[in-house]
C-alpha cells in the first residue's frame, strides 16, 4: 500500500494508467467479453484456422483484409484472402471493420487500443496474421484530422455539399451520407446535427490510418465484404486509387467480386449486363429456362434470387382496404427503406429516398382525379413507419393512401394499377414483366435494358410524373427475362447463391446462437466446396475482364 502511495504522489498519470486502467481492464465484465472468444467461438476459429497464414516478415506483399462480425462474410473473406495470399506469396493483414466510438477521453482512448484484444481480433486472426489497424484507430495527427473536419464543416451549406465531400480529391460525400441516415435513424442529413460532424471525423481518421497503413505496408490486394457506408467504402476507395485490387464477397450474386474504379461498389456492373450477356453463346437457351423460373415468383415462391426475403411479396393474402379503388385512375409508389444506403449505385438524383418520396407525392398529388398508393419496402427497417405516419399527416397528402406494407404485389398486378413508380426497387422488372409502365430514376439497376421509362435527370422525372396516366408498357419481356439472369445467377456460375446455406438464417448471422446451429456443416466436404467456389469465382473475373475489353 504505501508503494503504491509513493508512486501515485512520484507520477499520478503513470499510477493512473498502470494501476486504476488495469483494474478496469481484468475485471470489467463486458471488456472481458470483448476479449475473450467464448468456446463455440474458439470452435469457429478452429474451424478457420485451415486458412492460416503466419505472419512472416520476409514476405513483402500483403492482403489487406477485412475482420467483420458477421460470420458468413468471415468464412467467405477468409477463402479469398488465402487464395490471394498464396498466390502472391503474401502475409494476410486484417483491419476490423467494426466502429463504436472515436474516444477523446483518456480512458476511452486506451480501452480501444490495441491493449485491449476483442474477441473480433482473435477470429481475423483464425485465417491472418496481424491486426494492421482498426476502424476505432485515431490518425496520429489530430491537428491534420481537425483542420480537414473544420474545412469540410465550413464548406456544409446544403444535403449536396454532402455528398461532395472529399479528402485528397477522394470522393467519401456518398459513404457519409449513406451511414448517417443508416446510423442516425434519420431518413435524411440534417445539418444541424452533432452526430454528422462526429461521423466526418470518423470518417478522417479512418482515411488517415487506413492511408498510412497501405503506404507502411506493400498491400496487394483488398478483400472486403461490402464497398458501402464509411467503415467499408473508404478502404475500397484508397485501395482504387492506388492501383490495388479490391475484391469483395457480400454481394448476393457474385462468387468473388472484383471492384472496378469506375464503379466503386459490391454489386455487379449493370452498365455491362446487355454487352457480357450478347456475348454469351447460349443466350437463347438461358432465356428459355430462366423465364418459367422468374415466372414462379408470381405464384408466390421464392427463388434463389429472393433468398434474402423474410416471406414471398406475391402472397395469396388480400388487402380488403384496397376495395372499391378506381384502379384505371390508380398509381402506385413502392416506396424504399429511407435508412438503407440509396447511393449504392452509381448515383441518385435525389439525396435521398425522402427528398424522392417527397418530390414524387408533390408532383402527383397536382393531378386531379388520381388516385396514389404508397406500399413501404416489405423489408424495411422499423422506424419506416414511424415516417409514413408523418406523411400520411401532412394536408397536402390527403388523397395519398398508405398501405399495408404486407400487401401482396399479386393482388396489385392483378387489380391492374395505370402505372408503378419507384427510384430503383427490384419490383420494377417483375411489374414490367406484367406489363405495366414503370418509371425509375438513374441509377438503377436496369440501365442497360429498355423495359422501364428511367430518369435520368430530374426535369425528365418531372416530365414522366405529369404525363403518369398516358404512358404505355414497354412490353420487353425478353430484356427482363436476360436482366434475371444477369443480375442473378450469371455471376454464381450456375450455383445458387445461398452456397453457404445461409439464407434460412434471414440476415442473422452474427450471433453465436447462428455458430451453434451452422458449425456442424464446417467439416471438410465444406471448406471443398468453398474453396471450388471461391475458385470459379476468380475464373468468372478472368472473364469478365476479357469480356468488357471486347
């Protein structure tokens, strides 16, 4: 007791640190948890380890690979970074993905250090060899990180300033907006609010970090799981602009992913389907056996390519509300989740699905004798309604009429709506298909097909909007049916693309309750299969490269 007196009165910062942080540190229930890997973890970890590289400081090249909590994306990042790394005689470096707080305290800034081991670390390095950084690291100049935060925040006048921002000629403005409207719960930016100029300094810190740790260490490649909001985007976009692959596997319809520059996301290039499918020299028999196979999803089944849904959107189930509609003088908006990154295509010309929500009610409502439903996205997150339910308060809106978001789509198809209208939901192929006019916005996926009236400015959206009663159907089944097979078994090479048989799990793969009902698939049959895959999927980036070349 009295050396620990005297070393408290000799240097109280030190005595601090080393005794009153390390009771903190060994005893904290919920450190302990972050720590320490429980035991169906360790299993899981064993269960990786068959892709275990140990870090060997002879080797020059390094995969750069993402440690995420997300089981499924772990299995599939851990295939591809070994892959890669044995190809290229390279060490597997992991950076954790994950982001709690960027801590100003002293004592929140050594409880995120790198004294404290997560649980998360241990499972990266089931497959890689050293923590390079975490998302949680501070750039090791904050006056840097405060100067470029400051010029940013001055430079904020309007939600588009927003998606502007830069660092260093980098365009992150997207990757900012898209994780504030995930993380703040706010369907769109507002300016005003502290949270927003917290997530820019993130943000800077992560560009700084994630930038000098690329330049310390010769990485080679990037394997991420997605290219969207802040804690993925802008390690894939330093990545580009180095000149260094990026790979990613938290598409749906892709095997292995390779990112391209001019389109920095995990989803495929739609821009490219029509010009890779024209060169397919069976082009003919995949139309005809995808078409009865797109066609079941109007009996209610979900297909491969819907695995993701909690339930089928063409249920038998009627919506009695919908009774005694005019539908011939009936539109219908199928509205988007406001919370889910809009901008995970090339661009949108709104901000925001608000501002396009908005917009669109504003235009149509102006038209007398019309009758306009608004269906929220099946899957949308809770506070959706909470949005809808402002809306459907607003005056100006009194002729709009909300509805169940579990109204099945068959019931709308066969009610036989003039038109649908949304930014760039999936529905617009399957109501297209029906014959229906659809109107979209740039970017969607099916720009490179011509069964949709697309926008691709606003004054063409308004234009659209006014003459909603009058358009006709496309009638291009055909370039829906190739748009099907495209988007969604193209790229998995003829396997399903729930590979992993993940799908029952609904999204809900980061528990340990999921480890203990999916670790007993992990045996060696498994990992084969994996490994193929992860294979055919590399092969598939050979092709698709020689093919846009053409």
């Amino acid at each position: 007791m009295e050396n620990a007196f005297l070393r408290l009165l000799k240097d109280p910062v030190k005595f601090y640190r080393s005794a009153v942080l390390r009771r903190i540190y060994n005893n904290s229930a919920v450190l302990k948890r972050l720590r320490n890997a429980s035991t169906i973890q360790k299993t899981f970890i064993e269960k990786l380890s068959r892709y275990k590289i140990n870090w060997d400081t002879q080797k020059k090249n390094v995969i750069l690979a993402q440690s995420i909590s997300d089981y499924e994306s772990c299995i599939k990042i851990a295939a591809v970074a070994n892959k890669l790394a044995k190809e290229q005689n390279a060490n597997i470096g992991i950076y954790s993905a994950e982001y709690f707080t960027n801590p100003k305290s002293f004592i929140g800034k050594y409880l995120s250090s790198s004294k404290v081991k997560s649980n998360l670390d241990k499972i990266g390095l089931s497959f890689a060899g050293k923590v390079l950084y975490r998302n949680n690291d501070l750039h090791n100049d904050q006056t840097e990180v405060d100067s470029v935060v400051l010029k940013i925040m001055q430079g904020l006048k309007t939600k588009k300033d927003v998606l502007a921002i830069e660092i260093e000629n980098i365009r992150i403005g997207d990757l900012v907006y898209d994780t504030y409207l995930r993380y703040a719960n706010k369907p769109q930016v507002d300016l005003k609010d502290p949270y927003l100029r917290t997530l820019i300094e993130q943000s800077v810190n992560i560009f700084f970090v994630c930038k000098n740790q690329i330049k310390l260490h010769h990485v080679t490649a990037l394997v991420t799981s997605y290219c969207t909001y802040i804690y993925h985007g802008i390690a894939v976009r330093l990545c580009l602009v180095n000149k260094i692959p990026v790979y990613s596997i938290g598409a749906y319809y892709s095997l292995v992913h390779k990112v391209l520059d001019i389109y920095p996301s995990h989803a495929n290039d739609h821009f490219l389907f029509h010009k890779q499918f024209k060169q397919l020299s069976n082009g003919e028999e995949l139309l005809k056996t995808h078409k009865p196979l797109f066609e079941k999803r109007f009996e209610g089944i979900i297909d491969s390519a819907t695995a993701y849904m909690k339930e089928s959107a063409f249920s038998g189930e009627v919506n009695t509300e919908l009774n005694g509609i005019e539908w011939d003088k009936t539109v219908v908006i199928l509205a988007h989740c406001f919370f889910d990154s809009p901008h995970i295509y090339r661009d949108l010309l709104f901000p925001d699905f608000y501002d396009w929500m908005i917009f669109t009610l504003d235009e149509l409502v102006k038209q007398k004798n019309l009758t306009i439903l608004v269906k929220q996205h099946p899957n949308g997150l809770p506070d959706n309604e909470k949005i809808f339910n402002q809306l459907k308060n607003v005056p100006a809106y009194d002729k709009v009429k909300f509805i169940d978001k579990k109204t099945s789509q068959l019931q709308i198809v066969n009610s036989r709506p003039k038109a649908i209208i949304t930014a760039y939901g999936t529905a617009a192929a399957e109501f297209a298909y029906q014959g229906f006019p659809i109107i979209t916005i740039y970017d969607n996926p099916f720009t490179a097909f011509d069964f949709t009236h697309n926008a691709n400015s606003i004054e063409e959206y308004k234009e659209l909007l006014s003459k909603v009663m009058t358009l006709s159907a496309k009638q291009h089944q055909q370039e829906v049916i190739e748009y099907y097979y495209m988007q969604h078994f193209f790229f998995l090479k003829g396997y399903p693309s729930d590979y992993l048989d993940c799908a029952k799990y609904k999204g809900e793969t980061s528990s340990e309750a999921f480890l203990e009902d999916y670790i007993p698939k992990m045996a060696n049959p498994y990992f084969e299969k994996l490994d193929i895959l992860t294979r055919k999927g590399f092969e598939s980036i050979v092709w698709e490269e020689k093919a846009n070349s053409l």
